[in-house]
C-alpha cells in the first residue's frame, strides 16, 4: 500500500482515493454528536437536528468500532528550571 502511495499507483492512479478504515470509538461519536448538534454549526451547515441524527447512524453504520488503548504515553522532556 506505502509503495502505491509514493508512486501515485493508488486507486486510478490518485492516491488519495485509496481505501481507509475508519475508526471509531463511543466517545468519539459522542464528541462527533455534541459538536454537530451546536447550534452555530447546525446553522452553518444547515442541518437539522434530524439530519445530524442520520448522518451520525450512517458514520456509525460504516465505521469500524475501536478501543483506544491509552498504554502508550508520550514522554516529554522536564523543564530545567
């Protein structure tokens, strides 16, 4: 998959029309629902309250369901003061 990307061998040629899984969690499409169904972002979508509903059913419907695992944490540096 890397080498059809960096050659431009992807789907027809354009990369970024490749295949993708999206992941999705609980608390993201929580967050993903609290967002949507802001008042100025509805207005500036112009959806409806409805019409978010089914957009986030059809997020879910073809997402793939993830637990993030939190093992992993970065290390950053101490300040030196």
């Amino acid at each position: 998959m890397l080498s059809k990307w960096a050659t431009g061998g992807g789907a027809h040629g354009q990369p970024w029309l490749r295949h993708f899984d999206l992941l999705l969690s609980v608390p993201l499409m929580l967050e993903y629902e609290k967002v949507l169904k802001q008042a100025d972002i509805r207005a500036q979508s112009h959806l409806t309250m409805e019409e978010v509903d089914v957009l986030l059913d059809m997020l879910a419907a073809v997402g793939t369901p993830h637990t993030p695992s939190f093992h992993w944490r970065p290390q950053l540096p101490r300040s030196r003061r």
